[in-house]
C-alpha cells in the first residue's frame, strides 16, 4: 500500500488548537490527524457492522 498527499487549508485557531492537541500526545500535527481520521474511519464501519447485524438478527 503506497501514500498519497493531502493538503488542508485551515485558520490559525484550528492549528494551534491541533497542534496543543498533539504536543499533549507526543504526535507530530500530521500523525496525529491521521490517527484521528483512521479512528473515525474505524468508527463508522463499526457502527455500521453493528446495525446491519442488528437488522440480520431483527433487533430493534
């Protein structure tokens, strides 16, 4: 699996806010919105699992 490069444009406030955010976890600015992307990600397909199981099964 090969990387990609994503640019974001973002204000001032919300870089400073994501920089504290990741000198508190020890994480470069990058790493740390990865993570939090790929944690999202994990998320939703959870969510998602959970409901079509519950559908399977017919639980409401």
């Amino acid at each position: 699996m090969g990387t990609s490069v994503l640019s974001l444009r973002m204000d001032g406030e919300l870089l400073d806010r994501l920089q504290h955010h990741a000198a508190r976890r020890g994480m470069s600015v990058q790493d740390y919105v990865v993570r939090t992307l790929v944690r999202d990600d994990f998320d939703e397909r959870f969510q998602t699992a959970v409901e079509e199981t519950e559908k399977f099964y017919g639980v409401t």
